[in-house]
C-alpha cells in the first residue's frame, strides 16, 4: 500500500518486527503509534543520526543554526541523544530529537527538545519525553531539569514538571 | 605571624610565591584577597578535593545530604569543578565550591555554587564564579546556564546574569 505524504511515496507498514525494530533502530528503541492515525514513530537512542538531517529538522522548528562540527562534538558529550523517526521500512524519517546533558549520576538536563512543525499536535512530542525520562530513570537519575521557552511551559506543566519550585529562576550568561 | 579564627591556629600570609601556588593547588588557580582583609583565597580547578570536607561545607549552607560514592561519580562526570580555598601553607581550608555539566562544546550548567556561611558577603561568590565562567570560555562555551535559588537571584543578576530571556522558565521532574 502506497500513500502520498509531502510528496514522497512512503511505504505504509502498521506494525515493525522485533527483529526489523532493531535492525533499523537498535536496542532500547521505543515504538508507538499516533491516535487516529496508522503511522508508526519510534524513537531511540541507538539509531545514529545524520547531522544533516539533524540540521534540517532543527531548522523548521526556526533554530538558529549551529556548525554541524560543533554539534557533532556536543551530541558526543551528551548523556543521551534522542531521535525520533517517522517509520519506514528503508527510508526513516527523523521527525523530532532531544539530547541531555549532565552528570549522569545526580541530575540530567534537557536540551534542543524539537518536533518537525507537520508532526506537531499530535502527541509526539510528549512521547519522546516519557522515552527520555524512562531511560535517564533506568540509569538511576532522579532529577531531571530543563528550560522551557514561554510557549513550551504548558507543555511541560501537563505532564507533570514542576516550574520553578521553591522560586527558582534560570539565568543565562552569554559570553561577549 | 598567628592569628585565632574559628578556633585554629592559622598561619597568616600575604602572598603565595607562584611555584607554591602551583604546588598547592595546581595549574590553572586564581589568588585573590578580600577587601579590608589580608586572607587568601585561592579557586581551583586542579587541586583534588577530600569528599569529607566538600560534604561537610555542603551541608553548612543547608543542603541534603547526598551518598559520597554518588558525589564521587558525579564530579568525575562533571566538565568543570572548581574549590575555593582559603590559604593556608599546610592546611588549605575549603570554604567553597561550584561544579559544571554540560557537553562541553555548546552549553555548560553551573550546579551547587556554594560558600561557607562564615566567608559569605565578602565577594567569594562573585570570584568563585568569575573563575568558572573565565574558564569555561576559555574552552569556547559562549552560554552557560545555571537555576538560581529565589534567594539568590540578585547576586546573579548583578553579576550580568540574564534571568528568564524571553520568558524561559525553569522546570523541574523527579522521579518517584
């Protein structure tokens, strides 16, 4: 079966083998389905990422852009790095990614939490969260921060984050 | 020359020689006096820390207890740990101390910024931090983070520190 989406013929599939899930996505991937809709997304952190890729989906969401360089070199130092894939047979689609950092033993930062606009509203984003919190709790971290733009603080807010507790604020040094 | 302060006897001097600074606290440290006081202060990015006393100087500014093997684990994974330690020939005495995470390359986050409640109000906390963020440009971070307590939110704020740009709010999960 062959539907048309942004102009490309994508293979619909509405389930993934065991084996073809890790196969394309490693171990620890995570798969779902969105409601009302038989595309599969599976996020995971094993899958490696195409900086390019990265980049683009980085830019529709209207980030400034970063030297892919440097980026590659900050998602190495990152405790975990998140993809998220709209699911195709042989051409996944990276549709959303978020990465932590941190020491990885008392707390984990969130950073660069993005979802390709076209998937937005559809509960994606909140799917990769729970990914993340999973994992970062697999690894025993227990407190999890990060900083969410003006427009993002509901989003956090429903699923269960607490903002600024006890009158906390973020404060961002920039250097000149 | 001997001077009492807080029941111990401490040497009291008024300039390290550079090869004793080296010696004592390693490369990279940062002397400094205080206003109207003779007493040196040194930060630190090199000199070992005993786990016994940075607990001891955490839990003076009323924080929670945390295992020593997990703070062990963390520093190692820290990018930047730093101690500010009041000079001593023989017997340095920390009296401060903020660490780093971050990947290194794109952001750092400042975690536990700490000064014994006796040496507070001095400008400790103003050099401890110059240092940090002198070094973590030094290795090409151009935005550092940190979460600031309600109660400490002027003391960044001088500093230059921007609370909240465009309207960012931290937020907060703990595990259960």
């Amino acid at each position: 079966m062959i539907f048309k989406n942004q102009g490309s013929s994508i293979k619909k599939s509405n389930t993934i083998s065991k084996d073809d899930l890790i196969n394309i996505y490693g171990s620890y991937s995570y798969e779902f389905t969105q409601k009302n809709n038989e595309e599969i997304f599976v996020c995971s952190k094993c899958k490696e990422l195409d900086l390019i890729e990265l980049d683009q989906l980085l830019q529709t969401v209207g980030w400034t852009r970063r030297p892919i360089r440097r980026v590659k070199r900050a998602l190495e130092f990152s405790i975990l790095v998140v993809g998220l894939w709209r699911h195709d047979d042989k051409f996944p689609r990276l549709v959303g990614f978020a990465r932590c950092t941190g020491d990885g033993i008392l707390e984990a930062t969130v950073w660069d939490v993005a979802v390709n606009p076209v998937y937005q509203g559809q509960g994606l984003g909140k799917e990769l969260m729970k990914y993340i919190l999973r994992e970062l709790k697999n690894i025993g971290i227990s407190k999890v921060t990060l900083f969410a733009d003006a427009k993002v603080v509901t989003f956090y807010k429903r699923q269960g984050w607490i903002l600024e507790p006890r009158g906390s604020k973020c404060a961002f040094w920039y250097a000149n």
